[in-house]
C-alpha cells in the first residue's frame, strides 16, 4: 500500500499548520476542490508535513514501509512534487500521475495508467481487456481502480460510489480470473516492479 490520502477525512497533522489542504473545518478539501480549482493551491511545504506524517502514521500501524508513494485523486504539482521529496527522503518508490497515455517512471520502469471510472457508463472488466489488448511492451500498464462498497461515509463525501462496487465485483469474479489464466496475464505487485 501507499497511497497519500488528502482528499478525505481528517488530516493527521494538526489543520493549523496545513492550512492550504483543508477547509474551514479542519477536514481535506474534496478531490472536486482540487478539480474545480484553476490553480495549485497547495503549499509545498505544508504538503510536506502532511504527508511526512502520513508516511509515519502508515509505519506506526503497519511496522512497514509503503510499497510506493501517490496521489492520483488531487491534481496538485505541489502535493506530487512533496510525496516526490518525502519518498526520495526515506527511500521509497515515487508513482508519478499520467492518464494522457505518457508513461511515467516508476523504479526504473514505465508504467503507463489508465483510469475510467469517472467516464458515463464505465464497465471496468471492458476497460480491463481494452488494456490487455493494447498493452505496451516496453513497461507494465496499470489499471488504477477503487473498489470497495458503499456506506454513509463514502455517499456522502465521494463522487466515486456506484464504480466502487462495479470495480469490488468485477476484481472478485470468476469472468475475470478466466481470462487471466486464458491469456496468461501475469498480475504485478509494486514491490515486483523495479526489481
């Protein structure tokens, strides 16, 4: 796991000193603020802090290191160049966000991502085998999903809902475990990325 949370929920350093990625009750600003928003209104240094201590908060929990370090639900070149710094500074791999079709580098291996939850009338097992079928052979290609189920909490912070349930389906079927072992598709971890 290592994705930096700052989108949601309430942050683990103190609101007072990240004053630019909360709002005016102390909670992340929404992954739409950030969308809707013209300019980066992160301040480096304050993305800094948050994710520093997500980073250890994430150690504290677990007794482990992150497999990789990423934001892929705010659009911030603030906030990606300060989990760049943080995991330069502890040694992790850093997953740069693309979805243009340019891979990015991941531990000295493209990774070329794709994500379509957001698109009206998304299958995610369709955009599953649209990948595999035009996947790049000079990397790995990703396909970033969100799965999960739907409780109050999510509904009503998150316009990611119904795709969550969609994904969770789609990651447990058997339709999808076939056609892994029919086109012998082997399924990367980050910690067998790079390596």
């Amino acid at each position: 796991m290592g994705t930096i949370l700052v989108c949601i929920g309430t942050p683990i350093s103190d609101p007072k000193l990240i004053p630019s990625l909360v709002d005016e009750n102390g909670q992340f600003k929404s992954s739409r603020t950030y969308r809707q928003s013209k300019e980066d209104f992160v301040v480096l240094e304050e993305a800094i802090i948050e994710i520093e201590a997500q980073y250890k908060r994430f150690k504290e929990i677990t007794h482990l290191e992150p497999s990789y370090f990423e934001a892929h639900a705010v659009a911030s070149d603030n906030l990606l160049r300060g989990i760049e710094i943080v995991a330069k500074r502890h040694n992790l791999k850093f997953n740069d966000i693309s979805f243009d079709g340019t891979p990015v580098d991941l531990a000295g291996e493209k990774l070329y991502m794709h994500m379509e939850s957001m698109k009206e009338g998304y299958d995610p097992f369709k955009s599953f085998k649209e990948m595999v079928e035009n996947a790049h052979n000079d990397g790995c290609d990703l396909l970033v999903c969100h799965p999960g189920y739907l409780d109050a909490q999510i509904l009503r912070t998150s316009s990611l809902t119904l795709d969550r349930t969609k994904e969770a389906e789609m990651l447990c079927s058997e339709e999808l475990k076939d056609y892994l072992k029919e086109h012998d598709i082997h399924l990367y971890t980050y910690d067998e990325i790079g390596h």
